[in-house]
C-alpha cells in the first residue's frame, strides 16, 4: 500500500471499546499515512464505556497500528480527553516516542497552533458529570439503533441514515452549543495570539477562519470515528480535513455481518430490558 508523507495528522474522538467506532476505517487510514506527527486529540479509548465483553480485534488492531508508527519514528501526542481522562493523570510521561499530555502548543511554518480536546469548555462535564455520563451512554444505545436501522436499510436497499446527525441538526440548543463551543475556543486562542486552534469533543468536523474585535483565527475541529470518520492533515503549510468512507467489505476474520447484528440486537433487547 503507497503510503503518503506528511507533516501533522490529528484524530480525536475514536471511541475504541464501543460500537459505535469505526475501527476498521481508522486503522485503513493509519496505514495510509507516514506522518512526521501524529496528535490524538482525546476519547480514543472510552474508558467510561470500557467493557471486557466488548473489545474486537480490529480495536486492537488501531492500538497497534498506532504504535507501529511510533516504532517507525513518527512522534505521537497523547492529548487525553474527558472519556480517557483518566490518563491525564500520567501527563508528561514518554514512553519512546509517544507523549502523554493535556495541551500541545506547535510551530507550523512560523505560525502557532494551540491543540487541546475541548471538553474543558463544556459547562456539563465541568458542572455535571453524572449527566454527562448518562449523555455517552445514550449516545451510545443511539449509535447501536442506528446501526441496526442501517443494517435493515442496507438489507431493503434504502441508503444509510445518521439519526444522531439529524437530532443535532434540528435541535436549536445542540446547534447553539456547536456554535458556542467554537466562538469561545476562538476568543481563547486570539487572546493568546495563536493562529490555529485545533480541538475535537463535539464530534463536528470543521475548518473555518473565526474573527473577531480582538482579531482572527483558524478553527480546527478534527471531528470524530463515530459517524464522520474525519481526520485533520497540516502538509506544506496547508490545513485539510480528511473524509474516510466507510468500509462496506466484509471482514471474515471478525466473523462479521450477521453475527455482530445479531449480538447488537441482543445489546438493545438488554438495554429495554426486553431480553426473556
């Protein structure tokens, strides 16, 4: 496979141990890539969610993706978020070239870039944990219905649907925080005049120039391996967000469709407490 070289790459919000991560697709794009950087920019483990019953091999196999270009010379930021932060405890420890810590602040061609999850701006994960937890977990049972409504559709010949995508669309408050969200790590990151800030947290991939009294910057949002398979890539001085396509192939060393269907309509039997 022809991989490419580039400078900077940064994924965020991959959600290893749940069903909703698309693991298979982010380990296709790692294979693809041979970056002088790497920046996972937090929730790549959901250590919230973690469950022995649930850890397929193709998980595994991004973990061991990841340290295959660590081995291979690539320097790697681990930037914890709030459904790993249990590792922020461990900031500042290097293990080869992988690097655990809560902010990075980076030279791009003369330019500064300040990258950071973001949660630290959400008022619920600060306030509220409790709801925020109970927030993943539906988020989560939504993912699940999703999947098993896609596998019906694809079965009838219907295209595929995000239920989660249209619930954030026509819900004024989810477009009100999206929004917030943004503007805030903007007027953060002019005041300290960096030029690019680059987050994750709110699953919205995103490149867009924010200006304001105080002057302008580059927002970043690497988006998510849940529903946007996004990645960001710095090359040469410019700035791209990556779409992935999902894999529709099937996996014979997962034993795939119809067993894990099968399983996923046994999880939501479960979660209604409709299992006999």
């Amino acid at each position: 496979m022809k991989k490419r070289k580039i400078k900077l790459a940064v994924i965020s919000d991959v959600h290893l141990g749940t069903y909703g991560c698309h693991a298979k697709e982010l380990k296709h794009y790692l294979e693809t890539i041979t970056p002088e950087t790497l920046i996972l920019n937090g929730d790549i483990i959901d250590i919230w969610q973690f469950s022995k019953n649930y850890w397929p091999k193709s998980h595994m196999k991004v973990i061991r993706q990841i340290l295959k270009l660590s081995e291979n010379g690539t320097k790697i930021y681990y930037i914890p978020g709030n459904h790993d932060e249990m590792l922020r405890k461990f900031e500042g420890l290097e293990l080869g070239n992988i690097t655990v810590c809560n902010k990075v602040i980076m030279d791009l061609n003369g330019k500064k870039a300040w990258f950071f999850h973001g949660d630290v701006f959400d008022v619920c994960m600060q306030h509220s944990k409790w709801l925020a937890r109970l927030g993943a977990k539906g988020y989560d049972l939504l993912i699940l219905i999703n999947r098993f409504v896609n596998f019906v559709l694809n079965k009838i010949g219907r295209r595929k649907i995000s239920l989660s995508k249209r619930i954030k669309n026509s819900v004024k408050s989810a477009v009100k925080f999206i929004n917030n969200f943004e503007i805030t790590c903007a007027n953060i990151a002019i005041e300290n005049k960096y030029d690019y800030v680059v987050c994750g947290h709110i699953h919205q991939p995103e490149i867009r120039e924010i200006e304001t009294k105080e002057g302008n910057v580059t927002y970043l949002n690497s988006g998510d391996w849940i529903e946007n398979l996004t990645a960001l890539e710095y090359n040469k001085g410019k700035w791209e967000l990556i779409k992935i396509n999902e894999i529709s192939e099937v996996d014979e060393e997962e034993n795939h469709t119809d067993k894990n269907t099968k399983q996923l309509y046994n999880e939501l039997l479960k979660e209604f407490n409709l299992a006999s």
